[in-house]
C-alpha cells in the first residue's frame, strides 16, 4: 500500500513519463489556468473537482481548442485527458476513470500538474 507522498510521486511520474518527448507547456498551462479559476470561483472541493472534470471532458472535443493551443498541442491535450486521465461522462456524471488520479483531491492534482510543468520546463 502507498503512502501519501509514494502516491503523489507515483502520479506525478506517470504525467512525467507520459509528457516525454511531447510539447507540455500549452497543455499544462491551460490546464492549470482551468484550475485556478475553478478552485477560485468554487470554494467547496468537492464541487470544484466535479465541475473541472465537467469542464475538460466538455474543452477535449470543442473547437475552441483550436484558439488556445497549437495542433499539436490539441492532440497532446486530447490524449492526456481521453487516454491517460480517461476523463469519461455517465449520464450527469463526469469523472476520472485513471483509479490513481480520481483519487487525487484537487490541491493535490494542482499541485503535481505545476511540479510537472516546472520539471518538464527545466529538463526539456
């Protein structure tokens, strides 16, 4: 069984190791972006959580990507949230079908989306 901090590192390599070798920047800019306006605007976490999940699966099929991010940002941005954090949508509900990331609150998922840029930002 993991503890806390063997969990946080856990996730927090997986993202790394699914970013290398792809432009991240955009994707974890916008992201985050997402975040802090949603924990701002939404002091409950748990709300919070629910309406960025809501959000992203909502931005990885619209067009309005395409005034964000580079194309091949949009597809970077596209997988990490179809295909690593399987971001999905059952009836009214969205959740975060990655079992290590849904059990992430969402300081802690903020937090290792910025560790993440800032590492990807000095290691290439």
């Amino acid at each position: 069984m993991y503890g806390r901090d063997d969990r946080l590192d856990n996730c927090k390599q997986m993202i790394l190791d699914f970013f290398k070798g792809k432009n991240s920047t955009g994707v974890l800019d916008l992201i985050i972006d997402i975040y802090q306006d949603i924990i701002y605007a939404e002091p409950n976490e748990k709300a919070a959580k629910e309406k960025l999940v809501r959000v992203l699966y909502s931005l990885q099929n619209s067009n309005i990507l395409h005034t964000l991010l580079e194309e091949d940002s949009i597809e970077v941005f596209s997988s990490f949230l179809k295909d690593f954090l399987d971001i999905g949508q059952e009836s009214n509900n969205y959740y975060i079908g990655n079992k290590e990331f849904a059990q992430l609150d969402i300081y802690e998922l903020q937090n290792i989306l910025i560790e993440v840029k800032i590492l990807s930002a000095i290691h290439g």
